[in-house]
C-alpha cells in the first residue's frame, strides 16, 4: 500500500441519497490511485500527538471533498 491522508468524503449512501460529507482516511496506491477509505480515530499518546492530528484535519477542510464513487467498487470499506 501507498500513502494515506485524511481527506473530506461525500457519503450520499450514508444518508438516504443526501449529500454527507465525512472525514475519512483515504489510502493510495503507490500510483497515487486510490485504494478506499475508513472511519478515522483520534487517539495518540500525548497532546501534542492530538495537536498534529487535529492539523492534518485542518488540511483537509482545505482540499475538496472526494466523492465515494471515486473509489474503486471492490475496495474494503474498513482497510485497517
């Protein structure tokens, strides 16, 4: 497996056809494709561990939300 960010995802599936935006850990390929998506947790063993995860966050309400049909049909839901 390749890289992995969080990143906002258009859920329509989640919410009766309605448009609803998750933040999500996506996973790529070493391409650059992607591979599929899962639930993000926060957890880390320090502060400053929550600090860095919290920015990573930041960064992602930057970028534009992906779409779940961006993704490849058979990719597991939960890759962790």
């Amino acid at each position: 497996m390749g890289e992995w960010e969080h990143r906002f995802v258009n859920m329509p599936s989640a919410n009766g056809g309605e448009d609803w935006i998750e933040l999500r850990e996506i996973y790529y390929n070493e391409d650059g494709s992607l591979i599929g998506h899962a639930n993000p947790c926060l957890g880390s063993e320090s502060m400053d561990g929550v600090t860095l995860i919290v920015g990573w966050w930041v960064n992602a309400s930057k970028l534009p939300p992906l779409h779940e049909k961006d993704f490849p049909p058979d990719f597991e839901r939960e890759i962790v």
